[in-house]
C-alpha cells in the first residue's frame, strides 16, 4: 500500500479529467446555435445510432460548500415553471433536425443540481416530452441524481412510476459532523430504511456517490463510511476526490477555514476505501467508481467496451451521442460539443426568444477526433491498439501515432514504473497504472497545456 502512496504522489499534477476530448475548457464561443443545428443534422448518419438525452435541473433548496456543479439556490415555481418549459421546448426543437423515426433512446439520465427537489408535476412533464418525442428503446438506462435529503417511500415510488429504473443518491458521507461542516441536508431516512425502498420499488441499479478530502474527514472516519455503504451494498458506488477550485467556485473558500485534509491524508482515504471495497468484492472502473462484478459496468470493463461521457461511464450498448437539455448541458456528438448557457435566467431568455441557447462549443477536427478515440480507450479500458483505432478512421497505425504526437520518451516513466507494457502498436496499463490514468492520457493530448489553463490534480 506505501508503495502504491509513493506512486501515486508522484504523478498527482495537474491535469485534464477528460470526460470530453478537447477538455471543455477548450469550448468557445464562436460556436453558436446555427452550428449546433448543422451537427445535429449531421449526427444523424455519423457515429453512433443511439440517443442519449441528458436532462439539467439546477436548483437546489440548500447549497453544499463543497459543489462545484453548476446550481442555483431555489427559485419560485413560476421560473421552475418557465425553465420547464424551455426545457420542453428546446426538446421539441432538436427533435426537428434529429432523425427520431430510426435512432432509439439507450440512455436517459437527469443530472443537477437536484433533480428530485422539483415538484412532481414538473418531472412527469419533461417525462412525457421525452415519451411522446422519441423512442425509447427496450433496455434504456434512465437514471436521475439524488439527494437523500428529498427521499421518502412517496417519491421513491413516484420516480419509478414515471419511467426511471436507476438512483444516483449523493451520500457524499455518512459521519453527520462531515455534513453539517459542509452545510449539506441530512438524509430524509435512515439510510437502510432508503436503500430497501428503493429496491422494493424496481429500481434495477442504486449508486452511491462519495467525496473524501472534506473538512473533519480522516482515514477511520472516512473507512467507517465506506464499510456501512458496503453493508448497505448498492450496485455501484463512487469515492470522488474532493476538487477544489475556489478560483473558480469562491463558496469552497468556506473549506479553507475549516481546514483540509493534507494530500497525504485524502491519498490515504482514496486507498483505504478502495481497499475496503476491492476486498469486499467490488470491481475498481477507472480510478475511483466500483461496481458490483454482475452489474453492466463491470462486465463491459471485462470485455473491454466501457464508454464515458460528461455523465460518467457506461457501456456500449447504452452509449450514444448525448443530447443535452436545460441550462449548462452538453451536447455530445460525433464531431462536436455545444454547451449551453450556464446562467438560468440567460438561458430562459435565449430558449423563450430564439429556441436555441448555445453559449459556447467546439467542432473537432478529424486529428482531434482521432486523440479523441485514443484518450477514451485510454481512460475507459486501460488499452490502446493504435493498429484498430487507425482502420476505424482508415489510416495506419503509424499515423495515428503521430496525430496524438505519440513519443516514446513521454511513456518511459510509465514504462520504468511497471505501470504499463507495449507489444508493437498495442499499449495495455496495468491495474496500477489505471490509478494515474489522467497522467497517461496527457501523453496523447497534442494540445495539453498545464501552464495557461488551471486543471485540479490529477489524484
Ligand atoms: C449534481 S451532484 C448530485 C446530485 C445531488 N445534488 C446531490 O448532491 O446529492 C453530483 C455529484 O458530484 C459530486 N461533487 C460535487 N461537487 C464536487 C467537488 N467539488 N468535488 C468532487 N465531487 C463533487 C458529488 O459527489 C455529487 O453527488
Ligand atoms: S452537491 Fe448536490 S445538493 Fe449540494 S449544492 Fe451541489 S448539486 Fe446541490
């Protein structure tokens, strides 16, 4: 285990998470609706057949001083009303441009800010949007992100009655000491009570979401949090490595003051619970998501197909390019990324005015398309074969190479630390060297810049 501290000490530097090839950092605003619509046309007949919709809902009744998601404190239900609304209405307008008699819905999932903190007549109809646009395939994903603080027996069986077969509940932490500092409601219920209700209503997969590196965390406190949630045993589970920003979200300044766990200590949390949950039989995906050896994730981690998106991981089965809906969402296609305005009420007026709300993107080119392919099979299956990637773009294995500017001096660190091997034109990391996954994946960005952009650390 001191071993594996040292190495991952090490490599803890700056860096892109890559839940998107270029980084959204790299998004502007030059890209505007009418280029939105032209890839949406186009998304048709490129890349994947599947549609994933991604939903965001950002108000929160009570801001956590940890967040670094794009919310906003509770607004009255006439702009929840509004912002609905637009959200139907956005969904009425990419549906226009989308071939959605052929191209099946795989993947639905609704992210925050708290989705479960909306009355339910506001869910039911951006539910009944999606069901009356689209078609939703046999074995669709649709999940929503929850705070256990808005979770009771009536909306649990609520949430399932209205088409969601996933939970995402953000424990964050069990010690209530950890919660309170970090001005986070409790949950509603006892948490076993929870876990058995939402099991009983349907739901097929429960995750849990995890942060340690929080004020008044330690290695015990944080190892007896992981050991309830392995008692409680949802089907996945993430430890997030607390990232702060302040620069960037001046509310974590609050932490400061508090006092943060030295990256020592968060290190030894990170390695303790994964220990804790590779021990109890949980299967590590990446760095810090488990899941449970029959769940989907793990069998495609196995068989080498696990996919990601700004969503987190998933399989190629439910994979498809991601239609994002509501303020701050992501458009994920083939060959570009559209992000719409971040700020609410902008967004209200932009969607109730032109139908469209971009704020900013990013069109890939085809070098850019190609790293991008390497740094998911990177970061997702730990294995790089430079020969397959170059017959899916029909170029040679060689050329790829030399579009992610691919050199063996970059990799001999990696390669002396036993943390990965290459035969030919195959690379293959080892389960070591997936902990420092980022560091590699740096290795095949032509375009990374630590210096200029202000990434969190890669640990
Ligand atoms: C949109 S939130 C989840 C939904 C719901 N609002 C909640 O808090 O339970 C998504 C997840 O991001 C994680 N998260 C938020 N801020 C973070 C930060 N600064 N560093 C690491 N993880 C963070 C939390 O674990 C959280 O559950
Ligand atoms: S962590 Fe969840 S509940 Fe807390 S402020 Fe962020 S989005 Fe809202």
């Amino acid at each position: 285990m001191e071993k594996l501290k040292q190495l991952l000490l090490k490599y803890n530097r700056q860096g892109p998470r890559y839940t998107s090839y270029p980084p959204a950092n790299f998004f502007h605003e030059k890209f505007t609706n009418s280029d939105l619509i032209s890839h949406l046309a186009t998304s048709n007949s490129n890349g994947s057949e599947n549609i994933s919709i991604y939903i965001h809902i950002p108000f929160c009744s009570q801001r956590c001083h940890f967040c670094g998601c794009n919310t906003t404190l509770f607004e009255n239900n006439d702009v929840i009303d509004r912002y609905i609304n637009c959200v139907i209405k956005e969904i009425q307008n990419y549906s226009k441009h989308l071939d959605i008699k052929n191209r099946k819905v795989t993947q639905v999932h609704w992210g925050g800010g708290t989705p479960n903190s909306i009355s339910r007549k506001f869910i039911t109809k951006v539910m009944n949007e999606i069901h009356k646009t689209f078609i939703i395939g046999e074995n669709a994903e649709i999940a929503i992100e929850c705070n256990p603080a808005y979770l009771d027996k009536e909306e649990i069986v609520f949430l399932r009655e209205s088409g969601f077969n996933r939970i995402s509940v953000g424990i964050q932490d069990f010690n209530t000491k950890v919660l309170d500092t970090v001005n986070r409601l409790h949950s509603k219920l006892p948490h076993k009570e929870l876990i058995e209700l939402i099991r009983e209503a349907g739901f097929t997969g429960v995750n849990y979401d995890f942060i340690y590196g929080l004020p008044y965390q330690t290695v015990e406190s944080f190892n007896e949090t992981i050991k309830q949630a392995i008692e409680l045993s949802p089907d996945r589970l993430v430890t997030f490595s607390y990232a702060h920003v302040p620069w960037f979200m001046g509310a974590q300044k609050i932490l400061e003051d508090a006092g943060l766990p030295s990256p020592d200590k968060k290190l030894s949390m990170f390695l303790s619970s994964m220990d804790l949950l590779v021990k109890s039989g949980y299967e590590q995906i990446g760095l810090d998501h488990y899941a449970k050896p029959s769940d989907d994730l793990a069998k495609a981690l196995k068989e080498k197909i696990l996919h990601r998106n700004f969503q987190g991981y998933c399989t190629k089965e439910t994979t498809g390019q991601v239609y994002g809906f509501g303020c701050s969402s992501i458009t994920q296609l083939w060959d570009a990324f559209s992000q719409n305005e971040k700020n609410l009420h902008k967004y209200i007026k932009r969607i109730e005015a032109d139908g469209f709300a971009v704020e900013r993107g990013y069109a890939l080119s085809f070098n850019e398309r190609v790293c991008k392919e390497v740094i998911n099979e990177t970061m997702c299956n730990g294995i790089v074969d430079f020969e397959q990637i170059g017959s899916q773009f029909a170029i040679s294995a060689t050329e790829v190479k030399s579009i992610v500017g691919y050199k063996d001096e970059n990799l001999k660190e990696f390669i002396d630390d036993n943390l990965l091997v290459i035969n030919n034109n195959r690379l293959e990391i080892s389960k070591e060297g997936m902990m420092i996954v980022r560091n590699i994946a740096m290795a095949f960005d032509p375009q990374l810049n630590t210096e200029g952009d202000k990434y969190s650390k890669t640990i």
